[in-house]
C-alpha cells in the first residue's frame, strides 16, 4: 500500500512545489485515480476521494468561478486544499 500511496504524494508535492501546472496536476491525478486504488485502506481512499473532488471542481477560469463560487474552485485553493490533504497522507502511512 505504502508504494501507492507514494505515487500519489509524489505527484500532490509536484504540484506543491510548482512542478507541474493545475490543470496539468488535474489531468495526472485523475488519471492515477481511475487506474484504481488497489485495495486501499478506508481512511487512505477517503482523502484520495476529497482531492479527486477538488480536481473535479477546480476551473482556470476566473467567471465560472465567479458564478458558482460554492462549487467551483480556483488554483490557490486546489493548492492549498492538496497541502491539507497531503499532510492527512503522510500521518496516514
């Protein structure tokens, strides 16, 4: 589980330290995500989920945002929301 789980924390630091961009971050992550979880412990899967939805609800664009601003999140806060739960994994493992 931990070599998982490592694929998915590498990838939250990337887009961290700026390696890599949102959208970019988005589609890598999602694509991971559907590849399957492989028999993940509950808590684990749980904040994979959480990101998988901030993934699902991060817009570049700034209006959308504007109109939905309850749904729809923009980079900063899909940033900060991926600290939040990269922080959760690593107490996790």
């Amino acid at each position: 589980m931990k070599n998982v789980v490592k694929d998915y924390v590498n990838l939250l630091e990337e887009f961290i330290a700026g390696g890599t961009t949102a959208n970019a971050f988005r589609d890598k992550y999602i694509e991971l995500f559907r590849g399957g979880c492989r028999e993940l412990d509950d808590l684990v899967y749980e904040v994979l989920e959480e990101i998988r939805g901030d993934c699902d609800a991060f817009r570049d664009d700034c209006s959308l945002i504007l109109q939905n601003p309850e749904f729809y999140i923009d980079e900063l806060t899909l940033k900060k929301k991926v600290i939040f739960c990269r922080d959760k994994l690593l107490r996790l493992i």
